[in-house]
C-alpha cells in the first residue's frame, strides 16, 4: 500500500517505519533537521514492541509535486498545523485516498472532511509511547501499542479491512472498531486529564496526584468530559472516571503528555483540540466544564504567546 505519513513526528515516523519495514511504499513529510537526517541516515526506529531497525532510502520529502498519489494517509500532525498540513499534502491527495487521522482530541476529521470531503476520512486514535530521540531517530517504549479505527457509521467497509489487513501485515496491531466515536471519547476522557492538569500544574502526573487537591481537580475532568460526551450522544461507560482515575493512580509514574512536554518547550499547544473542545462541545449541549474552562483559558496565554514567537 502506498502511505503517506504526515508527518515524521513521533506518532508518524514510528508507526510509518513499521510500514515501511513491512515491504510498504511509504513517503514521510518531514522538515529541517529531522528530513536531512532522514535522507542522510534512514529513518532509525529503536522500538520494545517491534524491535529496532532502519529504514535505509527512506523516501523522506518536505514538499509533494503531485507525481504520486497516496493510497492511505496517516494525519500524525499537531492540530495547529492542519491548515499547513492540509494544503501541503494537496498533491499526494486522489479519488481513492483514504486519510486516516490519528491527532489528539476532537477536530481534525471536520477540518479534513471540509476540504477532501467526508467521504474520504476516517477516524483513528493511536495508543503508543513514542518520541523523537534526535532527528530522525524514533522511539518506542513498549506497553500498548496499537491503532484503532473506523468508519463514522460503524460499518467494516472494504477500505476499512484493507487497511487493517496492511496494519496487521507490518506488525502493527490494527483494530478496526464498529464505535469510533467512543474510541475517540474514551482517549480524550483520559488525556484531558492527564494533559489538563499536568499543564496547568506544570508537574509530573506523580505530584499532580499525590497532592490530594489537584487529585480531587483531576477527577472533575475525568468527569466533565464524560459528561459531555454523553450529552453528545457518545456511549461511555458509567464508571468512565472512576476507572481512569484508578489507572492514572496505578500507573502515574510511567504518564507523560505531549502537550505538557509542548508547554514546557514553549511550543503552541493542542488546546483547541483538547480541554477546549471538552468546554466548546458542553456550551453546545449545556453541561457545565468549569474546570476544563479554566485550563482552556489560562492555557491559551502560553499557546498564544508560542504562535507570536
């Protein structure tokens, strides 16, 4: 299958390495650095769940001139580079292109759908601990490590077993769920929390937990975002925060958020997409998201002053 990998980012250039290794036709947008690195050294990916290998001649590019075309599309981007992204990736794009986005949140789909139609995307999370160590070289930390996707409609269309069937191939665990809407729910319940609150604690999970008042602020995010997405029609378990609350208890010290580690490099920050959509989609519905509000708008001080920069 041939796959374009936007970008070679942490999510984007392990996962399209894997494809790659898997005998995949992959070309990764990358920039800087990170492409030079690329073209120079192959794609190095040192992974607990895969095992480590290069890519050698990876086709790494910044630009696309339209003399191939995509047949999948991972959207890997950070969501405040999807208008560049977007155009950017115009020429790989044909009437047969499936894009599959994987950002964090709730947002890219309808920003993708507006421009290639709705037709054309699907709806991804991706569950992996990865970085970029250096440019060009990738990591992955073991644990789970997976993607889950799937049709709006719930339906196991053709596109959507091809695609599983070229996952699976590489060693990627693919699963292809009939709820996709819930899969995306159920991730952004626990990263609006994790991000949330370790943003606005500028911390570590560990302290934001072990300090009992910002444990007691992270369980009403928890909460908040269920409530939400069940006012929005989304079946999520009744027992959603709890649950997440003990499995952040359980495993704090190994929890690292990118938008956190974004915070702390002032970087801008996947805001939007994130705590702002929990509080954009409660104005909707009339669920109250004070604390997810809160963190929006604190926040958007440091996503607006990394964007000026």
């Amino acid at each position: 299958m041939r796959v374009l990998v936007m970008a070679a980012g942490s999510v984007g250039g392990y996962f399209g390495g894997v494809l790659a290794k898997g005998g995949n036709e992959v070309k990764f947008v990358a920039r800087n650095e990170n492409l030079a690195q690329i073209k120079a050294n192959g794609l190095v990916v040192q992974s607990a769940t895969t095992g480590s290998f290069v890519v050698e001649s990876a086709d790494a590019v910044d630009s696309l001139d339209g003399d191939w075309q995509a047949d999948l599309v991972l959207f890997c981007v950070k969501s405040y580079h999807n208008e560049v992204a977007i155009e950017q990736m115009k020429p790989a794009i044909g009437p047969n292109t499936t894009i599959l986005t994987l950002q964090n949140g709730l947002g890219s789909a309808d920003e993708l759908s507006a421009t290639f139609g709705e037709d054309a995307v699907m709806l991804g999370a991706a569950y992996v601990e990865a970085e970029r160590l250096s440019p060009g070289v990738f990591a992955e930390h073991g644990g789970t490590c997976r993607l889950v996707f799937g049709e709006r409609d719930g339906s196991w269309s053709e596109r959507g077993l091809n695609i599983l069937k070229t996952f699976n191939g590489a060693g990627i665990e693919g699963i292809l769920s009939d709820d996709v809407s819930a899969t995306l729910w159920t991730k952004l319940v626990f990263i609006s929390a994790l991000s949330g609150i370790t943003c606005i604690c500028r911390s570590s999970m560990v302290e934001a937990l072990d300090n009992p008042s910002t444990a007691d602020l992270t369980l009403r995010i928890l909460e908040e975002t269920t409530n939400v997405g069940r006012a929005a029609g989304v079946i999520i378990p009744t027992d959603m925060a709890q649950t997440t609350m003990a499995q952040f208890q359980r495993d704090k010290a190994d929890l690292v958020s990118s938008m956190h580690m974004d915070l702390m490099a002032g970087r801008p920050l996947e805001l939007a997409n994130i705590n702002g959509a929990v509080a954009a989609i409660g104005k909707l519905h009339g669920v109250a998201t004070p604390v997810n509000d809160f963190i929006t708008s604190c926040l958007s001080v440091a996503h607006n002053r990394a964007t000026q920069t």
